[in-house]
C-alpha cells in the first residue's frame, strides 16, 4: 500500500553499473537483466513523452477510460504471468501476489469510474462586480509525470499514481526500484499490448538506480509521485527543488494500533497479526506499534503470540510470507530487535535466533522503551512492539508522539470513532487495519516525516491535474465598466455605496 518501502538512493557513483540485474530473494536467481537508462536516455524518453502528451490529452476521457479498461482486462486474463513474477521478484507467496493485482485492477476500475466526474468543467459565480461576465473552472492535465516506485508493492504502489495520471490525460514515465524491473516492465508491456494502436510514449519504462531517478527528476517533467523511504523522499524533494518540479510523496510509516478496554480482544490480535507480519513486514502502512489497555493487554498478547506461533515464513508460494527483498533490510531488522533487547525489551516469540539469511520469523517485543530505534524508527520486517498502557488518553499520546503519521488502527466496540478522530495519521480504520488500502474512493497519504499529498481517491486524482480559469465578458453594462482606463467618474462613487451596504458587518 506505500508504499511503502526505501527506493533507491538517489547518490550517483563514479562507476554506475551499465545493467540492472534482478535476483530473486528466494533462491538468488536472475528474475531479468535490463540495460540502464542513463541521464540522456531518461532526457529522451521524457521528451518523447511530452510529443505524445499533446494527442493523449486531447482525446476525451471516454476514450482514455477505454484503453484503461482494455489494459486492466488484459492484465487480468494474463494473472497467472504477473502472479508468478510477483513471487519469484519480490518474493512473496503467490496468493498475496494475486491480492496485490486483485487491488491494482480494482483502483484502476475506480479511476476509470471516476475520471469524467473530476475532469468536469464547472461553472461558477463571478461575483456582483462582474456579473456580466461568466466564470468556468476546467480540470486539465499537468503534461508528463514520473512515477517512481518502490519494491515492496511493485505493481499496486505505482498504480494508484500511474491509473490517475493517465486517466487525467498525462503521458508517464515510471521507474520502478531496481529490485523490481521486472514487475514494472511488465506492468508498462501489458498496456502497450492491450493498446497497440496508441503511439509510443504514453506510459513508459526507465530503469536504473539512484542516478537514473535522480535523471527523471531533472528532466522536466511536470510532476514526480513517489513512493519510499522518508529518507530517500527527502532526497528527490532537494532534486526536485533545483527545477521547481512539484512532488506527492508517500513515504514511510511507523503504525500504530490502539486496543481499547472494550474491544473485541480476538479480532484485534488476529488483524494485529496480518497488519504486521504480512508481505514480510514490508508494508510502510503495516502495524508495527501497538498500544493495549492494560485491562485487555495479556489476553491480546497472548491470542496475538497464538497467531505470531502458527504462522510458516519461507520460499514456497503457499508460505504465510515469504523472504526480505530487499538484503541491507535485514540488517536494520536485525539492530531494532538487538536494540530492544539491551534496552531490556524481551522477545515473546522470534528475536535474534529467529533470523535465517533473508527468512524471518515473527517477532514480538514487549517492554521496549518508547525512546529505542524498534519504536522511533520504521523497521520494515515481521516484527511489532506491544505496550501496555493506563487508558485511552495515554496510547493517544504514545501513538501521536512520533515524526511518521502515516496510518493508524483503532480497536473499541464503543468509541473507535471518536478515539481516531483524535489521532494524528494520514488515514485510520477503526476495528480492522489497512482497510483503507483496498478502496480506490480514500485518498492515502502522510502527515510530518510520512510525506505529503495523496494517491487514490478525488484528492489523489486533484493531484495530477490543474484548475485553468476560464472567464468572458457576455454583454456590455454601457458606462459601468472596471476593466478600463477610461472608467466613467461616477463609477466608483456607486460602488462605495453599494459594497457599504454589503460590507457593513
């Protein structure tokens, strides 16, 4: 969902590799070995990308939302090809590679729903002092945005960009991280497939490392969406701050939970269990703290190390999860676990011992100290911590006392509603977790160091489109007229007395 997870560092070497080769965390395996897009052929594809914008933006939206829905049917009837490469590339079990297409065709049905509402020009009032005029608001296109996307939801995470874009008449360029090119490249050869008519450039690939992100940033592009780490979003923003191109960026998250004494205690530690051991623990809007009032902590803690204990990580397609994608992840995995435990955190079931090269089991930490790196830092691995708190006021505030503000969860039977009301987070579901994810209606975005602007829903549409303003004069007022040099001396006095009425409080 966001998204989710570290990108590539944008740093250029002296030496870039000429080639992006793909290796499977299940078994090392080259997924796919593709060239480099350097800085000029970033250049060039963004400029063919601008040629082909003019004929895609002048299409209606009706003709747009049919080669959307011609490419969504086509990926569709193609699943067990995108499944599979999902699970030998990111390496998480084919069923889950499956949900993860289910929700990228299920947002890209949304836009397609959605797009001629939001594109609509409206009319409205131009006020007294012109009220000879009319006034239209039109929603256009921005031209070209990139796309840059992360590894751990390789298709479904650029989707909710590239679908909306699209829709709004932009050309795209994406660039996938070079954990998964292939997923990416993919995802751009099935819209060609399902359109061979459409001229080149409507959505294209560009595929690299750091230098070739930083590449599409510079390249004139009229917008870049991105999806990763806090600190590698923060490093696209410096780019884009050198050209004065706008970004939306999705970035990390340290999710919350809150367990009220009135919740349902069984519901709560089997979703807690999905929300942050699912994918790995690579989801940037997965659970990875939870707050329980200390009526209900031990039965919660107890149902959730029930689930925590029946759960098989591994490389086959039917494991509970499967492997890190990414191999420098488990190092920081493995420092937050280390952390908690010398800052006397004790491992109810995982830990240390439960990490086996890219495999890791889940891990449940208790007593950690608010102040250590596996609460204040995103982990990004199977493991959540879990507090005991007095009542709801205090989880509220351990919850908000963070820089991330991505996502939150609320569990009560009675008061769910009010206590997320209180909550600082971009989104929160109440009695489930990351329901918002899977419903192409809900904007999803970041507060503070989670980012900021939104994918899905119309927020997540209105950002890559523009208002134009479109105004004309429909019938002369003969002497009584502002928009002149050679305004009449009695103008002005009229207007005093008519905006004193209106304006006298």
């Amino acid at each position: 969902m966001t998204t989710l997870s570290p990108a590539a560092d944008l740093d250029s070497t002296a030496r870039q590799p000429r080639r992006v080769q793909s290796l499977s965390p299940l078994d090392g395996s080259t997924v796919v070995d593709l060239p480099v897009h350097e800085p000029a052929d970033v250049a060039d594809t963004v400029a063919q990308a601008r040629v082909t914008a003019q004929s895609w933006a002048a299409l209606p939206v009706a003709q747009r939302v049919h080669h959307l829905r011609r490419w969504r049917g086509w990926m569709w009837r193609h699943r067990s090809e995108i499944v599979d490469l999902i699970h030998r590339e990111n390496g998480k079990p084919a069923d889950d590679g499956l949900v993860e297409l289910v929700l990228t065709l299920e947002h890209l049905a949304w836009v397609e729903k959605n797009a001629p509402r939001l594109l609509r020009t409206r009319r409205v009032q131009p006020g007294i002092l012109l009220a000879n005029y009319s006034a239209r608001v039109d929603t256009v296109a921005l031209g070209v945005v990139g796309v840059i996307g992360p590894w751990n939801y390789p298709l479904y995470a650029p989707n909710g960009a590239v679908g909306a874009a699209l829709a709004a008449g932009n050309t795209v360029v994406l660039k996938p991280s070079e954990y998964t090119p292939g997923v990416s490249q993919w995802y751009v050869d099935a819209f060609a497939a399902a359109n061979p008519e459409l001229p080149q450039g409507v959505l294209s690939l560009v595929v690299g490392f750091g230098e070739t992100g930083a590449a599409l940033c510079n390249a004139g592009v009229d917008k870049i969406s991105f999806t990763g780490s806090t600190a590698t979003g923060k490093r696209i923003l410096a780019q884009c701050a050198t050209t004065m191109t706008p970004a939306v960026l999705e970035c990390g998250g340290k999710d919350p939970v809150i367990v009220a004494a009135d919740a349902d205690v069984a519901a709560a530690a089997e979703a807690v269990a999905w929300g942050a051991f699912t994918n790995s623990g690579q989801t940037c809007v997965g659970v990875e703290r939870v707050y329980v009032h200390a009526a209900v902590y031990q039965p919660f803690l107890d149902a959730l190390t029930r689930h925590a204990a029946a759960i098989t990580p591994g490389t086959s397609r039917s494991a509970t999860y499967g492997p890190m994608t990414m191999p420098k992840q488990v190092d920081i995995v493995r420092r937050h676990i280390s952390d908690a435990l010398a800052a006397g955190g004790r491992a109810v079931i995982g830990g240390i011992d439960a990490i086996d090269d890219r495999v890791i089991g889940p891990t449940i930490l208790i007593d950690t100290p608010e102040d250590c790196s596996a609460v204040r830092e995103e982990t990004f691995g199977p493991t959540v911590t879990v507090r005991s708190v007095a009542d709801v006021d205090e989880a509220v505030r351990l919850a908000n006392d963070h820089d991330y503000a991505l996502s939150a969860s609320v569990f009560s039977k009675r008061n769910g509603h009010q206590i997320a009301q209180r909550l600082r987070a971009g989104q929160v579901t109440v009695n489930s977790v990351i329901a918002f994810a899977g419903m192409g209606s809900v904007p999803m975005g970041g507060v503070g160091a989670s980012g900021f602007g939104r994918l899905h829903g119309d927020e997540g549409f209105s950002e890559f489109v523009r208002p134009r303003g479109r105004v004309a004069q429909g019938f002369a007022i003969p002497g009584f007229n502002l928009v002149t040099l050679n305004r009449r001396p009695w103008v002005m006095p009229i207007i005093d007395r008519v905006l004193a009425l209106r304006h006298r409080g």
